[in-house]
C-alpha cells in the first residue's frame, strides 16, 4: 500500500533568462532605495518592476548585460539573477468535499463536525487553552505566505481580509487555485479555520488571516523576488505573525549568488522583526541534518527560508495508529522531518504515514485505512483533506504563537513570542535544547 505524503519542498533552480530578458534582485549599500537610485537603474535600461525602500532592494526586469553597468552605480551593493524556486507537487492524503464544550478529539463532541479528525490540538493542548483562558487569537493578524487560498471556504471566508491579501505571482490572482487540495488553503486552516459549527477548528479560530501567494499554485514555483515581496507586505500591513511552510527539496546550497539572495531574504526578515512581525517556518521534509549537511560540492546546505536568523524552524512530529489507540504518543519524531540545531526551535504536529497495517478505521464518519489519521486534516479546495509534512507543522506553532499574543493585548514583539514559546514548550528528546525538537514540542495551554 502507498503512503502519500505531502512533501513541501522547494528545489532551487537557475531562472530560465534569456538573452533578452531577465530578473534581478538589486541591493543598494544602504537599507533605502529611493526614487533617485531608481532613475539610475532606469537610466541603465533596467525596468524596476518592485521597489522595497524600506530594505533597499528593487526587483528589477533587464537583459543580461545590465550586471555589468549597473557596476557602475556606486549606491549598488549587487546585482544578482533572481533564481526560481520548484516544489515539487504535493501527494496528499484522501479529501472530504463540502458537506454539512472543550475536549479532544476523537472523541470532542464539538459541532464543528471534522474537529474529531484534529489529532495535533490534543498534541499541544489547545482545547485546554481555549477552556481556561478563553483565548482564541482576536485582534490578532496572521500573513500566510503561500499558494494562495479558497477564499470562498466557510472555514477560511469568516476570518479571511481579503482588502489586505494579495499575490506576488505574476499572472495568478490571490484565489485562483486550481480543483482538488491547495497547499496554502491546508495551511491556512490549521491556523484560523473559524470555530462556526461546520467543519474543523484552527488552533487561533478568531485569528485573521492574511493570504499572501508566493507561489504558484498551479506550477508549485516561486523565487526569492515573491518570498521577499511577501515578508515585506506581511510587515506593512502590520501582521503580528508571518507562516512560511516553505522548504528547500535538498537544502539550499550557500554558494556565492544564493548567499547575496539569501542576504536579501534576510533584510525582509529584519525589516518584519523591526516592525514587530513573528516569522515562523517549516524545517523541510528531507531528514537532513543541517547542523552538518554539505552539497557534493562542499557547499553548506542550509534550510531555506526555516534555518535564517530571525525566523522560528519548526520540525515535525506524529503518531503511530492513533485512529486505533488515541492514547498513543502523538510525540513521535516524524521519519522526514529535517533537524539540527541550527533551524529546529520547536516540533510541532506535521503528520506521519509509518504505520505498517492496513486495517480500516471509522472516526467522525469517515472510513478509511487507520494510517489516513496519522496525518494532519485541515481545509482544502471546496472540502477538507489530509496532509503530511513540516508544512503542517508550522502552522501549529503559528496559531499558538497568535494565542499568546491575543492574551497578550494583541501585541507582542517576536523575541517576547519566542520566549513565550520557549517557557510553554514540553521538553522531548535530550533535555535542554536537542537536534530534532529544539526547546520541545509547542503546548498552547502552558504557553498562555
């Protein structure tokens, strides 16, 4: 029998450039890049599609001599080719499509009919959060970086500003997705689907959720130029969290031009922290150990965009036949999850697919092969579905992330969030801080 999991994994890939036309990722020496510095690019035949002033970095449209005289402007730091980025296509688990007191699945007895199917808030204590504080993540505003979002589900709609939600692919719109599973809709659920008696719950249900397409929802790619556009608008339209279930398939290998790329990435983040923007990421779905991992070339693979400095890596943890024993350890160190220190600051639940039988299970109405529930069910296309990676993980730690600033008067600065976070972790694997779980496993309940 095969297991299907998501794999959210970008492979990084040189832009198909022409001799006519390609893209750039312009830094300038200082974080500003103004209307003057602007004319100079434009001067030099260079087309500024986006500026980011507040950064100082221009996505900028040229043929490939612009390089060399953009040399010429003292202002410039560099002058990289932006570079795409591939997923390949997600494999999930089954669908569900649209039909019609705190306590954990499976057993709730909640009128949000799939809410049963949510292992992974029993894993980190939601429902004993929401029972004791009443916290459920009001005033609190979460950009979702992603593939866009079915803005018309009535998990996703209530909670949803669609003024403020944008895309930053060229030629798809924010909620032009194509039929069956989207991966930003999945993610966006395990956040904020709304508490409305139909379907599931997110781990914040009164959160807002601000969708923002990084990647293509049909083609499954994107590139530094969008993940850079798409911090930087989280931050201008003051979100309090930023959820990137983004992973490089492989690592990221640090060669020259993705170090300058990477440097850009990491003014956004800079830029969003500054702001009071939590950014919070998956780890990748590779098994990599990244506090050792090189490329065959020698290169340092880092985790891209989860092991940069300032965003909070998460990695993924499951069960093992929960839908047979929902007693079981729902703690389990996820068998693809990526690790290392240097990118794992907690685990959260992303789903598994390693249990060896195939008996069938009945939970919430629904009948399917017992290691179905391993995974993690949230919101999809029209529907709900199943799903398993380190992009399930993330959102878990994001929606907790936005219960405790919602108790916290809705404002929190990201070093605050991560201590938080920090104190309320239950400790798994070596005590202390470990490789696989960083400061442990998220618990919402301890964390408020």
């Amino acid at each position: 029998m095969k297991r299907f999991s998501l794999v959210l994994a970008i492979a990084a890939a040189t832009a198909a450039g022409s001799a006519h036309a390609a893209t750039y990722v312009v830094q300038a020496r200082a974080l500003d890049f103004d209307a003057a510095l602007a004319a100079q690019v434009e001067a030099l035949g260079g087309q500024v599609v986006a500026r980011h002033p507040g950064i100082g970095v221009a996505i900028v449209e040229s043929d490939t001599g612009f390089p060399a005289r953009a040399r010429r402007v003292r202002a410039l730091q560099s002058v990289t080719e932006d570079r795409v980025l591939e997923f390949g296509l997600p494999r999930t688990g089954p669908t569900v499509d649209l039909t019609e007191a705190a306590a954990n699945p499976p057993d709730s007895g909640d009128d949000d009919f799939f809410f049963d199917l949510q292992w992974g808030h029993d894993a980190i204590d939601a429902p004993e959060a929401w029972e004791r504080t009443g916290e459920r993540g009001a005033g609190v505003r979460v950009a979702v970086l992603d593939s866009g979002i079915d803005c018309d589900h009535p998990d996703l709609a209530p909670n949803l500003n669609l003024a403020l939600s944008t895309s930053f692919v060229d030629g798809e719109a924010l909620c032009d997705l194509p039929a069956g599973f989207n991966h930003g809709t999945h993610v966006a659920g395990t956040v904020a689907a709304a508490d409305n008696a139909y379907g599931t719950i997110g781990v914040a249900p009164e959160a807002e959720i601000v969708a923002v397409k990084v990647l293509s929802a049909y083609t499954g790619s994107g590139s530094f130029a969008s993940i850079i556009g798409g911090i930087v608008h989280a931050a201008d339209v003051d979100a309090d969290l930023v959820n990137m279930s983004l992973g490089v398939q492989g690592g990221l290998p640090v060669t020259p031009d993705t170090h300058t790329l990477v440097g850009a990435v990491l003014r956004a983040v800079t830029y969003a922290r500054q702001n009071g923007t939590t950014l919070i990421a998956s780890a990748g779905n590779d098994g990599i150990d990244f506090d050792t991992a090189t490329d065959g070339f020698g290169n340092k693979l880092i985790a891209f965009p989860g092991g940069l400095h300032g965003v909070i890596g998460v990695s993924a943890t499951a069960p093992e036949g929960w839908a047979l024993s929902p007693m079981t350890d729902l703690d389990l160190l996820s068998h693809y999850s990526s690790f290392g220190k240097v990118v794992v600051n907690f685990a959260a639940p992303g789903g598994d697919w390693d249990y060896p039988g195939n008996e069938v299970c009945l939970i919430a109405g629904q009948l399917r092969p017992c290691w179905v529930f391993d995974y993690v069910f949230s919101t999809s296309n029209n529907g709900w579905g199943w799903a398993s990676g380190t992009s399930m993980a993330a959102p878990h730690v994001t929606g907790v992330a936005a219960l405790i600033i919602g108790a916290n008067g809705g404002s929190m600065s990201p070093s605050a969030v991560l201590s938080a976070l920090t104190h309320g972790a239950d400790d798994k694997g070596a005590a202390g801080l470990d490789a696989q779980y960083g400061r442990g496993r998220v618990n919402a309940d301890k964390s408020l």
